[in-house]
C-alpha cells in the first residue's frame, strides 16, 4: 500500500469520528483538519472536499469489507461453509470496535451526493448480489428453496447491519456465541432445519 | 386528541421531512418554520429547542409503532399468532410511505443529547423486552429454546427495520409476500421448523 493511500485512511478514520460525533453536517473541514493534524489547506489537498472525504471514507468500509470478509471466503469451495465464514467474517467486522465509526457511515449514506452516491451503491450492490447467489447456490445443493434469495441476503444484511446499533462486545453475549447462534439460526431461516438438539441454554453463555 | 397535539403532530411530521433532506445539523430552525407555515418564534412557542424538536419528533415515531402494532395486538391471547401479528404490524410499518422520514429518524438517534435521549432509550428498551418476552413465550410453549430470546428479538429487529434501507413498496417484492417470507423465515430460525412443502417460488410473485 502506498504512503498516499494510507495517509488518506488515516484520514478517513479521524474523520469517520468526527463526522460520526458532530454529524457530517455539523462537522466542518476545519473541525476535521485540526483533528487530523493538518491545516484545511493541505486537508483539501488530499481529499478534494467534504463530500469527496465521505465517499473516501465509505469506499474504506467497502474495502475493509473486502479485505476481512469477501477475499478471505473465496478460496472456501463448499458454497454451504463459504456462506457460513462470510456471516462470521462480517459480523466480526460489524462488532470489532476499531471500524465502529467507518461502519456507521457507510449505513447513513444520505448525506452522499450524486454520482459519489451512486459509486458506493454500487459496490454495495455488487456484495448483495454476490450473498445472494452464494445463498441460490446453497439453496440448489440442499434442493431447498423457502425463501427467495433475495429476501434471505437482505434479512441476513439486516440482522448482521443491526448489530451496530446495541451490540456491546463488553456486554454479557461474547462475539463466537454472537456468530453461533446468528449462523444457525439464519441456517434454520433458510433451510428449515431442526437442529432441535442444540439448546442455547447448554452453552451456559448467557 | 386534543388541537395541540394534532398541531405538534404535524410540525413533527414536516421537520421530520426537512431532517432527513438536510440533516439533523443541516436544517436550521427557521428551514423547519417555513416549512411548517409558522414564524420561527412561533415555531419554538410549539416546541421549545431544535434537540426537543427532534425528541418529538421520535417520540411520535414510538407512540405510531405503540398504536399500530402493539396495541393492536395485546388482546390476541395465543403468543405464536400475537408474535406473527406484531411481526406483520411492524413491517407494515417501516414499509409503508407515509412514516418513512419519522422511520429513518428514529433509527439514527446519535443527533438527540442528555436525558431526551435516554428518555427515548427507555421506551426503545421497552418494545425490545416485550418482543423478547413474548418470543420467551413462544419457546416455552413449544418447549423449543433454539436461541436466546434476547438474540432472537434483535434478530427480528434487525431484519424488519432494515427495511428502510432497501425496500421499495412499488418494486417486484409486494408487502403480502414479504411479510409472509419473513414471518416464516423468523419462525423458522426460531423454531426450526421445516415447512418443506413451501416454496417461495411457487408463488409466483417473484
């Protein structure tokens, strides 16, 4: 990686607190120059202006998602235990409190404009449209069909997204429970599968 | 319902609009007066603050989620239909247009400070623990404890609330179908239960 990109994560990450404290509206380019150590002329140098700095900021969580969940899963040939590692990978990177903020921003995009907007909309699409056919395909090798697919990757996008807004990792449910019952229960959603022998209560966990 | 508060009702529904547009830190009071009709001193007899502005505003979006789903509901005595019937309620909820601003706001609640915000938290709290009692409910009266009602109901909330970020009621999915993909999808995770003879594509609808 080269020194221009990681100061522009670096960048991005001070600024993803900023934008996440004040709200993108409240902040202003200096607020977020003097946070990162510039002054608002060389902030504008790297990053071109604020609406620039959100999209950079969101195209970090994009590549983040990437890097921690899609590149990781693609070698894994069995499309049952791919779909599986992708739900920990991501629920891993939704709950690790380094990337809170960056994760926050890239939910409440509203404040994007324009074809900036459009851009990361479609790198979004692009991973719902990659969950979705892993979940056909899983679908296909179990002769199971109970739900579209569609469907399925936006509730699995939902319960996943949502853990931003209450889960604690210093709460009383730790993160390989968390992934456990998330996993099976969205297993069970999707393919109606009893695993009746598994009780939550035997985990002593919560 | 006395006037005041129809009045207080419509200032929320309009500055709600005006907030999702422009941003809780973006919009200023007087944005939010002309909009309403009022002068901007006329606006703050009504409510007081811009940050008591927006607690009115979520508060109304709980006191609609209070009228159309939960009360709705408590007088159905079997807890699996009364769970099946708030599920539907809370989906026709988030999914229908005319609440969509109040929706979104409610959902991004960073903007409200102090003790409004906690206030708000309170009332939050008290939807979850009903829907993770009643989900407690169920599981005990199928003798099924599959996974933490606390998990299950975030599940449910996560998939039903994120909604606003995808669905789109004049798109190919229509509410009928969705609502009924999901009750089963939720029942199913929960319960593990097959219903093997369904198949989503049999209905046609997708």
């Amino acid at each position: 990686m080269g020194t221009d990109k990681q100061k522009l994560r670096e960048i991005c990450r001070i600024a993803a607190r900023v934008f996440f404290e004040k709200g993108y509206d409240g902040a202003s380019m200096q607020d977020i120059a003097g946070a990162v150590g510039l002054t608002k002329a060389g902030l504008y140098h790297h990053v071109g202006s604020k609406n620039r700095l959100l999209f950079e900021i969101m195209s970090y969580g994009m590549d983040i998602l990437h890097e921690t969940v899609i590149d990781r899963v693609k070698s894994v040939a069995d499309p049952r235990e791919r779909l599986r590692q992708t739900i920990i990978g991501h629920i891993d990177l939704i709950v690790r409190a380094r990337d809170l903020e960056i994760t926050v921003i890239l939910h409440e995009n509203r404040s994007l404009k324009g074809a900036l907007r459009r851009k990361i909309n479609v790198r979004k699409r692009e991973y719902i449209q990659m969950l979705e056919d892993l979940i056909a395909q899983v679908q296909r090798e179990e002769g199971n069909a109970m739900i579209s697919p569609r469907l399925a990757a936006f509730a699995l996008l939902g319960i996943v997204n949502w853990l931003y807004q209450w889960y604690r990792p210093d709460g009383r449910i730790k993160e390989p429970e968390l992934a456990r019952s998330y996993v099976d229960f969205f297993f069970r959603g999707l393919l109606g599968e009893g695993q009746k022998s598994r009780h939550w209560r035997a985990s002593g966990q919560l």
